[in-house]
C-alpha cells in the first residue's frame, strides 16, 4: 500500500458535479422509483452530454489539472471510464440518493464499489443540524467516521458536503424565511457541526460547503475545518442548485478566503441546457456548448478572483 496521505488538500478545485441521481430523474424526466434498463441508459446519455461540456471547457484553454468532475456509478459508469482515460480527476459519492439520513449506497459493499473505480476523492452528502434528531445524527455519524477510517487506511481522499438544513423550531425563531436562516444562524450551526464531526472521527479531506452571504462567517468556517492541525484542508463552495447571480456572489465572497480552494456548481451549469434539450430547443451540441460556456464562466471567474 502507498504510504498513508497527508491530510488535506490545498491546491485549486474546480468541481463539476453532475451525481444528482433520484432528484435527476424525477424532476427532470418524471422517473420515481426504480428506472428501468431503458430510462437508465437515457439518463447515462444526460450524464455523458455534461462531461462532453465539461471536456469542452477544458478544451477552451481552463487548467484541467484544477478541475474535476463529480458523479454516481449509477448513470455515470461510462463518464468515469471516458474521465479516467482522459486523466481527468473523478470524484464519486457513495451516499444513498434523496435520504435525509445518510447511509451508504451499498450497504456495507462500499468498499468494493469505491476500489472498483478508484477515485481521486470519495464524496458523501450529509445533512447534519447539530439541534436537530439527536438519534439520527449519532447512527449517520457513526457511518461517516467508519468511512473516514476505512478511506485513511486505502489511502483515498475524503470529500465532505455539509448540508445545514433548519429545523423546524430555527425556522420559526426566523419567522419562516430561509434567507434569514441562511445569514443568521447557519454559519454559527455549521462551525458547530463540523466540530461534532470531527470530534467524533470524521477528518474530511475537502470540506463542501454552503455558500456564505459575509466573508467573516466564511473565514470562520473555514478555520473550524482546519483546526486542530488540520492545516492543509480545504473547502468548497456549492451552488446548492441556486441562480447564477447568487452563485457567483457566493464564488466572490469564498475565493479570497483562507481555506477556500474551489468550488462545486452543477445544476446552475447544466440543467437549463439539458431541459432545453430535452424540449428540443437545444440540439445537442447547443446543449453541450452551453455547459461548457456556463462551467468555463464559473472557472475563469474564480481563477480571476483569485488573481
């Protein structure tokens, strides 16, 4: 086995993540349950479009060494196996889609999915309210720190998307608006909810991370992931599937943050173009340029922020 890694990553990110499984094929196609061998083949020709305007993107001139690409084994095994022999860098999810506890995808198999296609980064999506079901919190962070040894021992990377979801109580301390929510109490819950986790075992590599309104809260969510000697970890910013001016404020607020070395934006890139084509408005290729013209956006506006 290859010596154990550092821990952290600190070089640019620049994620495109298209693993959006059950939320993919309901809103987009109508598809509930299990889809058939047909609307599985269907969705993976989707999955495929993205990572041809991811490609290019890449083609366009922006740094392929920064960037990489995030998807599911369910649609997207032949994405990951163009990507591979493409040297771009993969990252794969293996939590169960749609969940509001996390589990794993395939029980206790994980393992042997994971070396399967031997990634650069292992990601999991986790919804953790440190005030909110105290039984649910403890189970789904048991699985995370089980993962977060089994990764350290495989010597893989360990990407964390944190989702602070209000309770029902926060919400209304904030009269039912959520952007109030979002501006007043998440960045103190989500300090709060990396301490638990990482108090308990979890040491992510790459934490991925909502968007923060003030570069204050920013900066202090990122010292939360990076204390203790945790130098070298990095964080993310998400899209959370927001629009495109919200999205690059986000982007502008994180790239002059310490700690902060990319993001990862999906639906804000490729739905409108993919709905377009499924409509048959786009044809393919508008599609597929359209991706890449909105990804290559997002790229060159953080590597100019970032100067």
């Amino acid at each position: 086995m290859a010596p154990k890694k550092e821990r952290g990553y600190t070089k640019d990110l620049l994620i495109l993540p298209f693993d959006h499984r059950a939320s993919f094929q309901e809103k987009m196609f109508g598809i509930t349950g299990t889809p058939t061998a047909e609307q599985t083949m269907l969705i993976a020709s989707y999955k495929m479009m993205i990572f041809e305007g991811f490609e290019k993107a890449v083609k366009a001139g922006l740094p392929k060494e920064k960037m990489a690409i995030l998807v599911d084994e369910q649609f997207g095994t032949d994405v990951i196996a163009a990507a591979k022999q493409k040297g771009v860098a993969v990252c794969i999810c293996v939590e169960k889609s749609g969940q509001d506890e996390f589990d794993f995808e395939y029980g206790k198999d994980y393992g042997a999915h994971i070396e399967k296609f031997a990634p650069d980064f292992v990601k999991v999506l986790v919804r953790h309210n440190p005030e909110g079901n105290a039984e649910s919190n403890r189970r789904q962070v048991a699985k995370l720190v089980e993962l977060s040894q089994y990764l350290d021992r495989t010597n893989r990377r360990y990407l964390f998307e944190l989702l602070v979801p209000a309770t029902a109580k926060q919400l209304e301390k904030c009269k039912g608006d959520k952007a109030t929510y979002d501006i007043e109490m998440r960045p103190r819950l989500m300090v709060q909810a990396i301490q638990e986790l990482q108090k308990a075992g979890v040491e992510a590599d790459v934490w991925k991370l909502e968007g923060l309104d003030r570069k204050s809260d920013c900066e202090m969510v990122c010292e939360a992931t990076r204390a203790g000697g945790r130098k070298n970890v990095g964080c993310i910013v998400l899209g959370r599937g927001e629009n495109e001016a919200k999205v690059r404020e986000w982007l502008k607020v994180g790239a002059n943050v310490s700690g902060v070395i990319g993001f990862a934006v999906g639906r804000t890139v490729f739905w409108e173009p993919l709905k377009n084509f499924k409509e048959k408005k786009f044809t393919k290729e508008q599609a597929v340029e359209q991706i890449a013209k909105n990804y290559g956006g997002f790229c060159k506006l953080w590597l100019e922020a970032r100067g």
